[in-house]
C-alpha cells in the first residue's frame, strides 16, 4: 500500500486576490510614475481639481459631517446599541487598554504629533468668522479649531464603516473584510461579487493609499529634522529617505511577529512612550498656562460646535472652511473604509455602543490631549517671546519651529531621543496596520482565522511609503489637501450606501420589538455569566 504524501498547505494565509489586487496596483502606479515625470503638470491638476471641489463640493462633506456623527450617536444610543460583533456569546479578544491603544495609534499617526504642534499657526495668522488676525480672540480659536478638527467628527467617520463592514464579517459570516462586502445588502450579492463590487474596493484601496500618503508625508518631514538635530547634520532628502527605511524595518519587523504580537504590541509600547513625553512636557512647559488655555477651548469650542460644523462662508470667501474643515473631513472620509476594517477587524465580542463610545470619545479625548500639550505649548512660545514659531516656520519650515519649541525645554536630552522613538513607532503602527488592511481586502477568504500573506503585506508598505515619498516632492500644503479631497469624494456615497446596507440587515434580523429582543437576549447572557 502506498502512502500519499501531499505538500502542507498553510491554513492560516489567506490567498492573493489577483482581480483586485492586479487593477489596484496599475492604478496606483500608474498615477504616481505620472506624478514623477510630470511634476509641473500635477500641480496643475492639483490646483485645478482642489479649486472645484471646495468651492462647489465642499458643502457635501459638510453635510456628510453632521450627518454621519449623528448615525454613530443613533446606533451607539439607539434600539441596536446591544447588538455585538460575533453575535451575543462572543467575548473580545484582545483587553481593553490594548484595543484602544491599537485603534488609536493606527487612526492617527505621526500626523498628530505634528499639526497638534503648528495648527494653531494657521489659524492665528488667517482667522476664521471675520476675526482680526494675531488679536487675543484669533488666539483663543487658534489654540481650540484643532481640537474641533480632530474631535467626535472626525472619529464618527471611521466608525461609521466599522458597523457595516464587522456586521458582515463577524454576524452575516461574508468571507472578506472589504467595502464592497459591506454595501451588499444595498447593491446585491451579484453586484458585490462582480465588476461593481471590485471597482468600489479598488476606489477603497485609492482612498487608503492616498490617505496613508499624506499622513506620511506630513509626519516624515519632522521625523527627519528630530533626527537631524540629534545628529547635528544637515537635514536633506537623504535623512528624509532614512526615515522611510527605518519605519518600513520597524514594519518588517510587525510583520514578523503577526497582528496580536506585532501591531498591538508595537501600540502598547507607544502609548506607554506617548504617556512618558506627554508628561515630561506637561510638568516641564507652562503647565498652568496649558490647562487654563485647554479648559477655554472646550468652553469655545461648545459655543460654536454648530456653527464651526456647518460653516461654509460663501460671503466673505475667506476659504479658511475650504482650507481646513472640508479638507480635514475628506481626509477623514479618506481614511474611514480603512480604520472601519481595522476597527471591525480588533472588535469582535464587544457591542456596538461601545464601539461607538469608545472610539468615538476616546480618540477624541486623545487628540484633545495632544493640542493642549504641544499647541499650547507652541503657541506660548509664541505670544512670549521665548521661540519665534510663525518666523521659523517662514524662513525654515514648520518641523524646524516644532522641535525649536521643545528643545527650548527642560530635559531637552531626553525629549528629543523620545519624540524620536514615538514618531517611529507611529509611522510604523500606520504602515502595518494599513497594510494590512490593504493585504485584506486584496485576499481571497479572510475568514476570522486567516491573515493576509506577507508577500501581500510587504507590497502594500512599499507602495504606501513611495507615495509619501511622490507627495512630499511635490511640496507644500496644496498637494496633501487635494490629495484627500480627490480619494474622498466618491467614497462619501459608498460609506452612505455601506450605512443602508447595515439597517436593512439589522431590520431583517430583528424583525420584532427590537429594542426589546435585544435586551432581553442581553440580560439573559449578562444573568447567565453572573450565575457562573
């Protein structure tokens, strides 16, 4: 009798999806090579593009705002708040320390790190409602716009795909963990599985690449001038490329390691490394000054919640909620497909009030925490004398002014290495964790126990860190801001279309008193583990 012997297959990787992946990949390229060799002609393109969609499209990211904060509050505090990914039984896999560091430190990045610091400028010097520039009322919106900008909006949006997309995965039991999947139960299986459902993933991974792109490419810069002055050499396009290896071998090495040993490991590491910083530069900056300026901005920032969140001005023309508001809404619509899979992806077992809670006031709270540490902190730099922020930023750049500012504070020896370290691990939780997802949705079968190939994973850096690389070639602000804008406009309906595919799954699957057989089931679970 012969024995057959077959080859081993690996169970735990999920195969490469050559349909998506294949169009994906001569999309991306295609616009970055064109990019690169038709440098002067980009910028006219981005000129072009960015004038039209501000001035006539800007009011449907607005809207998208208000509308899409206003869902997560519905679902979070409505009839299905019980509801869990994975269904009533399920339990969470990872703590909850871990998982809100995880989704924190994917969502946001070295980006934080550096608008928290020179946000404020902006608004100082080009005020917002027709308010004089430098005066003691620009100073006071300056120091609080950015805690708007980051806030219960901007987190709204990457929650409002997580619903739909962990829904599908974890209680519908759809293979994949993809936009498409998510919109299925408004186009139709048919249509999700066939040409409309890979175009609507492609535009997905268009939107990830080039949100990720801009993150990078803001934070890069920073990363290189810290390293710069800690080395006393010259800050050039060399060090610059020296950073983007050093985070792609920080992302290796996550790699290596997997998802519960590599990204939440590496987001423990940077919020214990992020609470170290933050406390030296709280006790040794103008502390008082911090919490006085911190507790104004919340007082402003409820006032005129309303107001800053439908604000257009198509008056005076300003353009100041076309510079900031509507590009920072795109960048987080940009950016909303991907952290809805990462944050459905770390969720099962835990209810959809949570979710919506939890990330929604915790990143806000996080990011609030970070403008009034290191944009107060510039700011008072500013207003005393003790640093000229807006000068360097004129005559340098804007991360010469924000390292200026901490290396004029005690212990500058061990802030400077520290902001260092956390500005890696950042860029390397952003890259991992968005490669990931990109790994995902571009795999065959991602069942809850399968992971995309490192093959896969690996690409995706690479991809992510050019285009950061294209993006900041290109220079300045304009070509960030367009970016997002571009990637997030048709993305704006596909999230609407994902949010009505998720109430006609829920109304199918809780055909009764909803409110009622949820909470019941609940208090039945909730009972039984009290009796165990």
């Amino acid at each position: 009798m012969k024995i057959k012997i077959e080859k081993p297959v690996n169970e735990d990787v999920a195969e490469l999806d050559r349909q998506i992946f294949i169009p994906s990949v001569l999309v991306i390229l295609s616009l970055v090579v064109f990019m690169i060799i038709f440098e002067a002609e980009s910028k006219a393109v981005i000129s072009s593009v960015f004038s039209f969609v501000t001035d006539q499209l800007g009011s449907l990211y607005i809207w998208a705002g208000v509308l899409g904060l206003g869902a997560v509050a519905w679902i979070g505090l409505g009839p299905y708040s019980k509801v869990k990914f994975g269904g009533e039984n399920a339990q969470p896999e990872f703590t909850r320390l871990s998982w809100v560091a995880m989704f924190f430190c994917s969502g946001i990045g070295t980006a934080l790190i550096y608008w928290s610091s020179i946000e404020w400028s902006y608004y100082y010097t080009a005020p917002p409602f027709g308010i004089e520039a430098k005066s003691q009322a620009a100073a006071e919106y300056a120091a609080m716009y950015g805690i708007f900008h980051w806030g219960p909006i901007a987190w709204a949006f990457y929650v409002l795909t997580a619903f739909p997309i962990g829904y599908a995965y974890y209680n519908r039991n759809k293979a994949a963990l993809r936009l498409s999947t998510a919109c299925s139960g408004v186009i139709g299986e048919k249509n999700a599985n066939g040409g409309l459902g890979k175009a609507i993933d492609i535009l997905m991974i268009f939107g990830l690449v080039g949100g990720t792109g801009t993150s990078l490419a803001s934070g890069t810069p920073m990363l290189a001038e810290a390293i710069s002055q800690l080395l006393s050499i010259e800050h050039t396009s060399s060090v610059e490329m020296s950073v983007v290896a050093i985070w792609t071998a920080i992302f290796v090495t996550s790699v290596a390691l997997g998802l519960k040993k590599g990204i939440k490991v590496l987001s423990d590491i940077n919020v214990l490394a992020l609470i170290i910083l933050c406390s030296i530069v709280f006790i040794g900056g103008p502390t008082y000054f911090l919490l006085n300026t911190f507790t104004d901005s919340i007082g402003l920032l409820v006032k005129d919640f309303s107001r800053m969140a439908f604000y257009t001005d198509p008056v005076g023309r300003s353009m100041f909620p076309q510079w900031w508001t509507i590009f920072y809404w795109a960048w987080w619509v940009a950016y909303g497909p991907y952290m809805g899979i990462f944050i459905a992806r770390i969720s099962k077992g835990r209810s959809f009030r949570d979710v919506a809670l939890s990330v929604t006031l915790a990143g806000s709270a996080g990011c609030a925490i970070f403008f009034m540490i290191f944009g107060n902190l510039s700011l008072y730099s500013e207003l005393n004398g003790l640093f000229p922020v807006l000068e360097t930023m004129k005559n340098e750049s804007a991360s010469a002014a924000i390292l200026g500012v901490l290396m004029n504070l005690p212990l500058a020896e061990i802030i400077l290495p520290l902001f260092i370290l956390v500005g890696f691990i950042y860029s390397g939780t952003t890259v991992d964790s968005s490669a990931y997802v990109l790994a995902s949705v571009t795999s065959k079968d991602m069942n809850s126990n399968k992971e995309p190939s490192l093959f896969n994973r690996m690409f995706w850096a690479v991809v992510l860190g050019g285009t950061a690389l294209v993006l900041m070639n290109l220079g300045g602000l304009a070509p960030l801001k367009t970016a997002s804008l571009v990637v997030g406009l048709p993305l704006v309906f596909l999230m609407g279309i994902a949010f009505f595919s998720l109430l006609k799954w829920l109304k199918e699957d809780y055909p009764q008193d909803i409110a009622k057989v949820i909470a019941t089931k609940n208090n039945g679970a909730d009972s039984l583990e009290t009796m165990t």
